[in-house]
C-alpha cells in the first residue's frame, strides 16, 4: 500500500472562489499576478478524449477569456501526477471517483461551490451525486457512469433466461475467473447478500462486517462453482474467444467489452442485461456490482491564490460536465460514455442504446450497485479479498475456516493505513 503525505496546497477560501464566479458572470477581468501563464489554464482529459471535448473547449475560451491547454492523461495518474507536485499539475483533471477519497485527505482538492454542488443534485443521479461527494461534501463534477452488465449470446439464452444466474447455468455456460479471482467482478457478492463494505456509506474504515453467516454462504457459493457444470473458468485473455467460440454463452464485463463481445457473435446475438439473481445461502438475491463514476475535480495550487483563475477553473469543469457535454461524451465516435445527467439519459440517442440502457438501470440504485468505496485502505481490499476468494475457489481454505478468515479480513481492513 502506498503512503500518501499530507500536501499544504495554497488555496482561497470556499466563500472568496464563490463570490468570484458571481464576478466573472458579471465579465470581471481583473486578476492577481500569478505569472506569466495566468490566463492559460491546463487541462487533463482522458486518453483518447482530447478532440471530443474540441467544441466545448473552444466556447469555453470564448465566454471566459482563459486559454486552455488540453492534455490527455491516463485517469488513474491522475491522483498520482498531482501529489507529487500539485503546482506543475492541471488546473482541471478528469479521475475515476475512487480516487476522491485520498485527494481530499491529502488537501490537493477542496470542496466546490455550494452552487455548483446544488447543480449537480438536481441535474445527475443521485447514485453519481454520491460519487462526487466524500464525507457529505461535494468535491467534483461527474460526467459519466460506469458499471459492469451480463453479456450473453442471444441464440443460446433468452432475455428471461439471464434473469437468473441459476438459469444461466442450467440452460448455458456461464464463464468468469475464480481461479485468480478479480475483486473488482467478485466481491459485491458479499453485498448482494447485505454485508457492507466500510460501512453502508462505504467511508468507515472499521464498517466492513464480512465475518458473518451470510459472508460465509457467499464463500459457500463460490466454493461450489467449481463442480457446477454451467460455470467455465476463464481468464481475462481468452474469455472474448470462448464467447466467440461457443464455450462460454454468457459473461460479466463493462463497456469496455462491448465491441469485442459483438465481434465475437455478432451484432444480430449479443444480447446485453442487467446483473441476474443469484441463490446464496437458499436464498435468491440480486447480485450486485461496484459503479464507478467518472469526474472532473479542479486543482487550486497553479493559481497561486488568483481567485479568478480558481473560478474559471470551476466554470470550465462545469463545462465539460454540462448537459450539451456529457450528450456529445456518449455520441462522439470512440467515447460513448454513458451520461451522468438525468436529462441526457432521457434521450432517444441514449434510450435506444442497449449498453447505455442496462449501465443505466444499473446505476439507477443500490439495489443493483454499490458506489465503490474512496478510502485508501481499498488498496488493502484489492489483494486480501481477492486471495481469500482464490483460496476458497482452488481449495486452499477448508469450509471449517471460512468464518475465522471472513473475521480476520474484517479486523484487516479496520487496520488498515
């Protein structure tokens, strides 16, 4: 696990950046000395992102007077690139919601304009809202959600066929990895049974209580997938070919898979879902999955206390998390990310999109998600519950043991830095 320093970032008050957005509405121009580059913003998008975000950029530089530089920069640098020296990093930085958490206790972001924080309550899920937020405050602005679905070959199952994982099985071949088991696809069976992770609001380091009678059915489960003939374990690099192949009829994967999920049966038979119940421990639950949300957070340091740079700052990741923003996100070839804001979700492009529709009822509600936890000692998380569920699948852990184990990783997490 990585230690994160505590960083003193120079910054103005919450209440003197809201009083200049209201002064650069009114077309106040007037700045403090902060250099020679004080006109010129730095902006990170995500890779590949860069021309998408062309237009909005562009009125941007128009209504606000700021130049901006476009950087593309892989999002899970981001938190990274910024601690080490939040002065040379971008005003404005696009990250995966996760990371919210560190950046926050190591004072690199501050909370936004109330506002803008209203804004983003009305305007987007309240399941994206959430990722957005860090102990009750609102830290960035989303602009897109993420969550894996069921996809499956439509000529071996029906759409009532996957509503079940039980009938997937029976009728198919289920495949997915519990040989090296990925915690980020696995672990949110425990919540599907009502175990939390850190606490029901995923941000109290002791609130994990896997060490219990429906924990130890979850390992039970999974236990027992080793002798179901409908599960094929697969790994990473041939689960696409066994899809294509015939082996495997259906699997659990993200956006990401999309395209090679539709070249690997064609677009005439992959079909898309929602997550399928699940029986555990005699009892049908829904399985659940982590939502990921996407953000733009504004990094005050570069201004060097010019409050009028901070506030362009905010108004342009208000920008590129607008409305217009997030539609031209999920239409521009190459992005098609799914839109946080409700409105855009709404609409007969995104409507008529399978993928977009299942990520969406997805995202819709705890019911079938939980937003993934932004405290560091997830990196705690990652490996132990990841082993744990390994051991028990390959026979490492005996059933005697599950509880005693569940109970440690439990005390584990609670330890954790």
């Amino acid at each position: 696990m990585k230690t994160w320093k505590k960083i003193v970032l120079g910054s103005v008050s919450l209440l003197a950046a809201t009083a200049l957005l209201a002064a650069c509405s009114s077309n106040s121009k007037e700045t403090s000395s902060s250099g020679s580059d004080s006109k010129t913003l730095k902006l990170w998008v995500p890779t590949g992102a860069k021309d998408s975000y062309a237009d909005t950029v562009s009125q941007f530089e128009k209504d606000s007077g700021y130049k901006v530089e476009v950087v593309e920069m892989e999002d899970p640098n981001a938190q990274e690139n910024l601690t080490k020296d939040a002065s040379t990093a971008a005003d404005v930085f696009s990250l995966p919601h996760d990371q919210l958490g560190k950046l926050v206790e190591a004072g690199a972001i501050q909370e936004i304009p109330s506002s803008m924080a209203d804004e983003i309550k009305k305007n987007d899920t309240e399941q994206a809202a959430l990722g957005a937020q860090y102990k009750g405050k609102t830290y960035a602005f989303p602009f897109g959600i993420e969550s894996q679905v069921t996809y499956y070959n439509k000529s071996k199952l029906t759409a009532d066929d996957v509503k079940s994982y039980e009938t997937i099985t029976s009728k198919g071949k289920f495949g997915g990895n519990l040989k090296e088991v990925n915690a980020y696809a696995i672990a949110p069976l425990f919540l599907s049974v009502g175990d939390t992770l850190f606490g029901a609001d995923g941000e109290q380091v002791d609130g994990t209580n896997w060490g219990n009678e429906a924990g130890v059915n979850v390992l039970k489960f999974i236990a027992a997938q080793k002798d179901n003939s409908g599960f094929v374990n697969v790994d990473a690099s041939n689960l696409l070919a066994k899809f294509g192949d015939g082996s495997v009829d259906a699997f659990q994967s993200g956006p990401w898979d999309y395209a090679a999920a539709e070249k690997a049966v064609g677009k005439d038979n992959l079909g898309i879902s929602v997550y399928p119940t699940v029986n555990i421990g005699g009892q049908d639950v829904q399985q659940k999955a982590f939502l990921g949300v996407k953000l733009y957070a504004v990094n005050q340091t570069p201004s060097n206390g010019d409050t009028d740079r901070i506030s362009a700052s905010y108004k342009l990741a208000q920008a590129l998390t607008s409305k217009e923003s997030q539609a031209n996100q999920f239409k521009y070839e190459g992005r098609h990310i799914i839109p946080a804001n409700k409105e855009v979700q709404e609409s007969d492009d995104v409507k008529k999109d399978a993928l977009a529709q299942a990520v969406i009822t997805m995202g819709s509600s705890d019911t079938y998600t939980t937003v993934m936890p932004k405290l560091s000692q997830m990196s705690v998380f990652w490996t132990e519950s990841a082993a744990i569920l390994s051991d028990v699948y390959n026979g490492k852990i005996g059933e005697d043991q599950y509880l005693a184990k569940l109970q440690q990783f439990d005390k584990d997490l609670a330890a954790a830095k």
